[in-house]
C-alpha cells in the first residue's frame, strides 16, 4: 500500500515542479521588456493555439456521433470566420448538433 500512495505524491510534485520551472525560468531571463513585435505576437496568440490544439480532437468524440459532430465544427467556423460573437457561435453550433442528431 505505501507504493501505491507514494506514485500519486510523487507525480503532483513532479507536475508542481514542471508548472512552477515553465513560470519562473522566462521571469529570470526575461527582466526587460520584450520589443519586438514577432515575440509578442507569438506569445499573445501562444494561449489560443495550445486550447486549439488540446481541444480540437475531442470536438468529434463529444456527441458519440462523428456527422453531428462535424456539423456543429462546420457551423461554428463559418460563423467565427464571419465575426459574430463566441456566445452566438456556440448556441448556433450546438441547434445545429441536435438537429443533425435528431436527424441522422
């Protein structure tokens, strides 16, 4: 039983230590300010590109139903593509998800 406690312990400290290094490290070396404009537009659309990349494949598992699924994708950047609002985006791909469920 104490292996079993110490391979969770063990793993938070190592995910704590890994979360606190990738925060501290650009802090330590980066003490001026960051001017070029290539840097800083990496790092402001950084944040985006990785919760795109993280939750894009799970887009075509939620539903259980992989043409349902790619509706709801489809319908969602069509209308991200035409500037309307997230919340208007996500209430028009999820009608278009149950739709197409109730169809299919």
């Amino acid at each position: 039983m104490k292996g079993a406690i110490a391979n969770p312990i063990i793993a938070v400290l190592l995910m704590a230590a890994v979360t606190y290094l990738t925060r501290a490290i650009p802090l330590t070396f980066f003490r001026k300010e960051i001017r070029s404009p290539y840097i800083k537009t990496f790092f402001n659309y950084m944040p985006f590109a990785v919760l795109g990349a993280l939750t894009f494949p799970d887009v075509f598992t939620a539903t259980g139903s992989v043409i349902s699924s790619v509706a709801g994708c489809i319908v969602a950047v069509l209308l991200a593509l035409k500037g309307k609002s997230m919340i208007f985006v996500t209430i028009c791909a999820i009608i278009a998800v149950y739709i197409v469920g109730f169809v299919a």
